[in-house]
C-alpha cells in the first residue's frame, strides 16, 4: 500500500513536468474546494466512518489539496525568495529520514497519554521536516556521513582529495 501512494507522488511530480502544471494558474476557488477536504477527513476521522475503500479517495483528495495549495503560494510569490530552491536541497535527507525522525516523537507523546490528533500532525509534520534538515546540515559537513544522502557528490570530492 504504502510504495502505491510513494508511485502516486513520483507520478504526480512527473505530470507535472510533462504536462508544464508548474505553470500553469490555479483558480482560489478549485484551491477552496479541495480545502473542504480537512473539515470532511477531520469529521470522518471523529466519527469512526472512514473505511478502507474511503481511505485512498481522502488521501488522493489530501494530496490534490497540498499540491494545489503549494502551487497556488509559489505562483503568488507567498514564499520568501529561494525558499523552494532552499527545500529542495534537504529533499534527499527529508524522504529518508522522515519517519525514522517523526516516530519516536509521536510513541512520545502515546506513552504520555496525549492522544490528540492535533498535536501528532503538529510535532509528526515539525519532527519530519526539522529533524532531517539539521541531520543533513551535519551531515554535510562531514564526507563520509554525506555519502547517505549525496553518494556521487560524496565519492567525486573523496577522489578529488586523493588526487
């Protein structure tokens, strides 16, 4: 289950490509409508109804919003200049170590009893952009640590320092 919605990311950002989405404008009012996802999948949520068939139309619908969202932002230079640039650097550290960041905070917060569905997204979503992202700044500072997230970088510098 999990490597399908991995491919649905991986297509996505290929159709985006192919099909030039990047600049394409995206109307408020379709970004509104696919918004309507976070009330409908947080009163889902709540009253138990979610089933394995709804699951994957919430996250299809989840993904839209994001996608859509983002796209919006940048397309209104929302985001300070080089931000996207910035984020793309830490990409390879970020879907690494996501979850191996995320996890431990969220069991954290389970052995403490706060079952908020909130406060998970809020420290799950910080945990898993933050945590990588200072791993990676660590990382890059040292060759051998590198070789985990830029391994042609990593062995290009190792041969230009023997040579």
């Amino acid at each position: 289950m999990l490597l399908g919605w991995i491919n649905l990311w991986f297509v996505l950002g290929m159709a985006f490509c192919f099909f030039g989405m990047v600049k394409a404008t995206v109307p408020w009012k379709v970004v509104a409508l696919l918004g309507l996802f976070l009330p409908v999948s947080a009163i889902l949520a709540y009253s138990g109804f979610i089933t394995t068939g709804l699951r994957p139309l919430l996250t299809l619908w989840g993904v839209a919003f994001s996608v859509f969202l983002f796209l919006k932002c940048s397309k209104e230079n929302w985001f300070p200049q080089n931000t996207v640039k910035w984020l793309a650097k830490w990409t390879m550290p970020i879907f690494l170590l996501h979850t191996i960041c995320a996890a431990p905070f969220r069991a954290l917060l389970l052995k403490q009893g706060i079952y908020s569905v909130e406060l998970h997204w809020i420290v799950g979503i910080a945990a898993s952009l933050v945590l990588p992202i200072a791993i990676g700044w660590v990382a890059e500072r040292s060759v051998y640590l590198n070789f985990f997230f830029a391994p042609l970088s990593t062995v290009r510098m190792v041969r230009e320092v023997k040579a």
